[in-house]
C-alpha cells in the first residue's frame, strides 16, 4: 500500500510543480541564455512541453478520479501553472514577441 501512496504522491507532485518549473524555465534571463545555443534552447522548449502535455494528462485523470476538494484545487491549480508556461514559451498573443533561433539577430555565433 505504501507504494500505492508513492505514485500517487508522485502523480501530485509532477501536476502541481510543472507548472511552476516551466514557469521559471521561461523567465528572460534563461530564454536569453539558452537562446545563445539552439539546441540548449530547442531542448528547454522540449522539456517544457513534455512536462505540460504529461501534467495536462495526469491532472484530467486525477480530476475525473473523484477526489476530495482540496486535492482538486491543488491539481487544477498546477494545470494553470502549467497553462500560463505553455502560452509564456510559446508567446501566444504577445505583442512585443521575443527573439527564437532562426530570427535575424537572434544569436551571434
């Protein structure tokens, strides 16, 4: 049973806090970072959508699962997060957008 309380335990934890992360993964000074070596960069994308497609994924079957409020809260919470990480790393309806591989000026190699 123990272990049955691990994976859930585990499942909880991959929700609530990929979001965060992918949060922190997107803020300027690590774009601007990582932006210097594309495949650094295009790896950080990678991770962040993986880890939202997986939270997303978890997070909807925790929530059709039949839990308690509380826990309900906190999972949906992480799918915010992890919403607000998707449309940051993707910049979905930004005006000012901000420089990727590929665009003029984005790296000096």
């Amino acid at each position: 049973m123990e272990s049955l309380a691990l994976l859930v335990a585990l499942i909880l934890a991959v929700v609530m806090f990929s979001g965060p992360l992918g949060i922190l993964l997107t803020i300027n000074p690590i774009w601007n970072a990582t932006l210097k070596i594309p495949a650094l960069w295009y790896a950080r994308r990678i991770l962040i959508t993986a880890l939202a497609a997986i939270a997303f994924v978890f997070g909807f079957q925790v929530l059709f699962s039949g839990i308690p409020l509380m826990a309900s809260l906190m999972v949906m919470s992480g799918m915010a997060f992890n919403l607000v990480a998707i449309k940051l790393e993707y910049q979905i309806g930004k005006f000012n957008k901000r420089k990727t591989p590929g665009t003029p000026g984005a790296s000096e190699l």
